[in-house]
C-alpha cells in the first residue's frame, strides 16, 4: 500500500478545547502546526461542556485563587499534584480573560462583569461557607469556547486534518516520537504525519462505561496509543460517575443546576444530602452525591415504579432563571425524560462522566515516565487536556475544573513546544520498522473476521465495566471483571466487520476504537483491583477507609504484562505551604 507522508514541525491529534489552545500558541509564532481530528473540531466533546469554567474572579462573592487551589486539593483527595494546582489555580483568571478577549460570550452581572456561579466542593477561606466561582456562558460553555478556539484558530492559520483518524505513534530506538500514522476516514488511505514534537489531546474514555455522559467519539484512543507505546496510564482507577444523569439514559445535567439553587429528594421527599454533607449539601463533591444516591436507591427509597432513581428538583425556581441560565437543561430534560423542570423534577441517577486518569505528564505537558529511582520525559511527546493526568484532578475532579485544565495546559504546551523547537531544529530520521508496526497493526483490520459484531462486543465491554468497576467496587468482583475484560480481548480477534464495501470503512474505525477501549478497561480494571482503599471517586466495599500511610501515591499501568507500578504524589506547591492531607469532610 502507497504510503502519503507529510512533514510539520508540530502535530496535535485532538481538536478540542486543550488541542486548540495548544495549536493556537503555535501557530500564533512560525510554527507549522497539524491539527488532526477524528471529527470536524467543533462536533469535540469540549463542546457539550455546560455549566462553566472555574477562576477566583470574586465577581458574586469573595474568592482568591488560594481558596480555589485549596479546594481542588481536598478535591482531589489529596492525590493531586499541588504544584500543577497551584499552577493551574493561579492562571485561572488570566486565562479566562484571555478566553473573553478572545470572543467568549460569558454571561453578565448587572454591572457587566462576568457572571459566577456556585459549584460543588467551592468554598471561602479554606473550607468555610460556599464559594461562587464558575464562569458561565449560560449553561454551554463548553461550546461558547471551543467555537471561538476554531475561530482563532482559522485566523492563525492552523492546518486542519478533519476526519482523520490518529492510529498509532511512531517512534524510534532512541524512544523519539516522530509522529503518527492516520487514516483518511473518508477514503480509507493511511498518511503518515512526521512531526517534531506530537501533542496527544484526544480526550476521555466515557465510552468505557454503558451508562455515560460522553459522545460516542470518547473512546479514550490517545491513551491506548500511549499504551501501545510502551508508555504507562496514571491512576486509571478514578473515574467520575456524575450524580446527575438522566435516569436510564446517562446525558449529563449540570451541576450547574444545583448551583442556581436546584436540590435532590428521595422516594420520602426528603433532601437527604444534608444527611450525607451537613454544611455543602448538595452541592458536595460528585464522588460524595453520587454515593449518597446509590446508597438511597439501595435503601428502598429511590423513586418511581422501579425504584431506581432519585429526583433533581428545580421547579420551586422562577421560570425566567431556568430559561435564561439553564436552557439547555430545560430542553435536554423535555427530550430525553420528557419534562419541563420548570414544572415537574427530573428523575437522575449517577453517570460515568470523566476520566481522572490518563497519560502522565508534567506542568508543562510533556509526558514523563519513571526510570530507576527518577522520571524521565519521552522526548518530542506532549500531553493534555482530559486523556492526561497531570495531576490536577488526583481521585476525583471538581466540576468546572476541566475546562480550565484544557487552556491553561493547552497553552503550557505550547509554549514548552515552542521552546523545544528552538533547541531541535531537524526531523530525526524516520523509523520505518515503527511505521511498518503501526501499518501492520492496521492491515490486521483489512480481514473481516467471521466472529460476532463490533457492536455486540463493544456493548459487552461496557456492560461488564459497569457491573465489575461501577460506583462501589471489592476484591471479588474486580478479580471477575480482570477475566471477563481478558475474554473480551481474546474475542476481539475474530470480531467481524460489517463488508458492505462502502460502510467498510466506518467499521475498520469502529474496530479501532474496541480495541483502544479494551485496553482502556483493562487498565482501569487492574488498577482498581491493585488499590486497597476508597479514596475519591474509588470506592472499596472491602477496604473503607483512605489509606495514606500506603496509599497516597500515583498508580501507572503497564500494557506489556499488565503490571503496576507507583510513584509519588507532589505534596510540595510551588511557592506556597503544602496542604497536608486531612479528612475530607463536606
Ligand atoms: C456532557 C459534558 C459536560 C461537561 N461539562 C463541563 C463543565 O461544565 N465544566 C468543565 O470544566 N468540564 C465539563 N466537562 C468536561 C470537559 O468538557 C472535558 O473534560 C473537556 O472538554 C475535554 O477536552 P479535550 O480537549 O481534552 O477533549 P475533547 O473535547 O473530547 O476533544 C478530543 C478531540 O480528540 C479528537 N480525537 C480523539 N481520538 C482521535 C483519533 N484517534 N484520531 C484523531 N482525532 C481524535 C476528537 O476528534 C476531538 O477533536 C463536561 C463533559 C461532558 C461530557
């Protein structure tokens, strides 16, 4: 097969919110910059972000960035990094300016300032009364920003692969990344991106899980081509299930509903998070509701005729709030349960919703693994946004943290990339045995298999990761999900395409896709397996308690072997006093 190859400085694979930051800062300078994305930019999952983007801004109460640092760490459950917070909390407001400048239309206070908005785990002076701190573009700020990144991005003249598929990095002897291999999804013709340094911005892995809030694209690819890479996946046991999905469904409601005053009843009518958070309530931390939940659906009182649910209600509001802050709620809550908030609760139930971890990287995106006692980067290979694990989030991510997380390490990697430049001003020599790999890995899908569907499988994965690694989690079940996840990859191998000659394509990609979610699960899996205790969104039936004394350190899993290792997490910030953990009451 004749193989196309094209040469840029930089490649980012991922056109969501942290790759468009990250290509904006390049492009922006001499740069040439590909941006490669698996669907047209604007269809990302950055878009569907709703309720906002966190900055200490104090528009609606007193804040600093401190306090918000602060909460993130005890967030986090003490396994964030507290230099990355640091980092992250203190760039918070510049950035968000940067994103108003830019052309995002935030809504206002009366005086013209940016509106905030309460979110859980927020509070004032360290753990005191609750804070305001989530900038909002009513609730699709996800899509406010990422259309206005495209925009940019189209000024500065980033060059755009759309619909490309990212299939494998190349590297070479010296563990170089020279680029990736992709695939015209259109035409079924591989290229071949040779790039100084490649950025992976290729989101979470929803699709892990039967129930979720994510788009169907969210298969977590860039983390299994690191994988494949021989490169670990950081703390792949948290995963955030939001508490509130729609019930049976999964499609998110923000908890920027909670924020404008909406709160959870039981079967009883009871607001039962003041039993499980006396002081935040509802607006506790999502790890935290979304327990409370199952635990009142477990206790009999969930609500309706099956008893499997609780109820979101916000019609006590004034219709013209829900219409002017939560609009697209009122709509996504009159399809998918077919009620109007303004007049009747919507029924939810916790969701699989964001991927803690991921591909490990530094402050400034480049991907680090451990060597001997210390870490090394894997040189020419970068990482953000929500399929890296630098580590912001620790074991469980606040809401409207990741927004934030996507520009200010978007745009960290940037700058870092451009530094790189400087000091590498050649492409290294091609490996053609890592292209032949990667093309080889390919051709395997050229066969059709005689086996069960890509569908059939895929449902199955998502099925047993939700029965083996749900919400609560033990020794016994997860040992059945590690075999159960083993026999799903063995059937991999004689899945079965769909050999329609023109839907061929699709199919191959569907493939693809498995094959990185399988991975993925297996990863999570074995990582939750191996950690003996609940902290976060990781919680253990069979070991309670958070456990720092062994416990309070990063988990890195290993493809070849599907063995773990650890390392430690960074309790020291950047030029403030460490937050030593403590319990982590609401
Ligand atoms: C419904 C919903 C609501 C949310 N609301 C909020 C919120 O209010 N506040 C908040 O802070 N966070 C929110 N989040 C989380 C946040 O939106 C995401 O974590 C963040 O937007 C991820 O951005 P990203 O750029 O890392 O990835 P994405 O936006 O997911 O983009 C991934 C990109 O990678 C490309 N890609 C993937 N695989 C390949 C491949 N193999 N080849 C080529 N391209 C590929 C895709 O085409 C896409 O362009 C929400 C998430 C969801 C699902």
């Amino acid at each position: 097969m004749s193989l196309a190859r094209r040469r840029f400085d930089t490649l980012v694979i991922g056109a969501g919110g942290a790759g468009l930051r990250a290509s904006l800062s390049l492009a922006g300078l001499d740069a040439s910059v590909a941006v490669v994305s698996k669907v047209f930019p604007t269809r990302s999952h950055t878009v569907a972000a709703q309720g906002g983007i966190n900055a200490a801004l104090a528009n609606v109460l007193p804040d600093n960035w401190h306090w918000h640092m602060y909460d993130t760490i005890k967030g986090s459950d003490y396994l964030g990094d507290q230099d990355a917070i640091e980092y992250m909390c203190r760039s918070a407001a510049h950035l968000v300016y940067e994103l108003e400048h830019a052309g995002v239309p935030f809504s206002r206070l009366d005086d013209g300032r940016i509106y905030q908005r309460a979110f859980g785990g927020q509070s004032q002076h360290f753990g005191g009364a609750q804070a305001a701190r989530t900038c909002a573009a009513a609730d699709r700020t996800g899509h406010a920003i990422l259309h206005t990144l495209y925009q940019q991005n189209i000024r500065a003249r980033s060059h755009f692969f759309d619909e490309f598929f990212a299939v494998d990095l190349i590297r070479d002897e010296q563990g170089y990344i020279l680029g990736a291999l992709i695939l015209d999804i259109e035409s079924g013709e591989p290229m071949l991106i040779e790039a100084k340094t490649t950025l992976l911005a290729t989101g979470g892995a929803g699709q892990l899980f039967r129930t979720n809030t994510n788009a169907h694209i969210n298969t977590g690819d860039g983390l299994a081509m690191a994988l494949r890479a021989g490169i670990p996946l950081q703390d792949m046991e948290f995963f955030q299930f939001h508490p509130t999905g729609i019930a049976g469904k999964g499609m998110l409601i923000s908890e920027g509903a909670r924020g404008e005053g909406g709160y959870l009843i039981n079967a009883e009518g009871e607001r039962f998070m003041r039993r499980y958070a006396p002081q935040a309530g509802d607006l506790a931390s999502r790890d935290v509701v979304s327990r409370a939940i199952y635990n009142e659906v477990k206790a009999g009182r969930g609500c309706g005729p099956r008893r499997d649910h609780v109820l979101l209600k916000l019609d006590h509001l004034p219709e013209t709030l829900i219409a002017s802050r939560l609009p697209g709620i009122r709509q996504l809550a009159q399809t998918f349960a077919g009620v109007d908030p303004a007049r009747a609760p919507i029924p939810v139930y916790p969701t699989a919703h964001y991927t803690m971890g991921g591909i490990p990287t530094n402050r400034h995106g480049q991907v680090v693994v451990p060597v001997g006692q210390g870490e090394e980067t894997i040189p020419g290979l970068y990482a953000v946004g929500e399929c890296a694990c630098v580590s912001v989030h620790g074991a469980n991510r606040l809401g409207g943290n990741s927004l934030l997380d996507i520009v200010v390490f978007g745009r960290a990697a940037g700058n870092h990339i451009v530094e790189y430049l400087k000091e590498n001003r050649f492409h290294r020599p091609l490996d053609e045995a890592s292209v032949a790999a990667a093309m080889a890995r390919l051709q395997r899908w050229d066969q059709r298999g005689e086996g069960e569907s890509v569908a059939t499988l895929r449902a199955d994965l998502q099925q047993a990761m939700q029965e083996y690694c749900g919400v609560y989690r033990s020794e016994e079940v997860l040992r059945e999900g590690v075999v159960v996840l083993q026999g799903i990859r063995a059937r991999l191998n004689g899945v079965r395409l769909q050999d329609h000659s023109r839907i061929f394509n699709v199919a191959r990609i569907e493939a693809l896709e498995l094959e990185n979610l399988v991975a993925l699960g297996l990863a999570t899996v074995h990582s939750a397996l191996a950690r003996r205790e609940s902290r976060g969104a990781h919680s253990r039936v069979d070991y309670p308690a958070r456990d720092d004394e062994h416990w309070l350190k990063h988990s890195l899993f290993y493809l070849e072997g599907e063995r773990m290792d650890y390392k430690p997490v960074q309790l020291k910030p950047l030029s403030v006093a460490s937050f030593p953990p403590k319990p982590r009451v609401y």
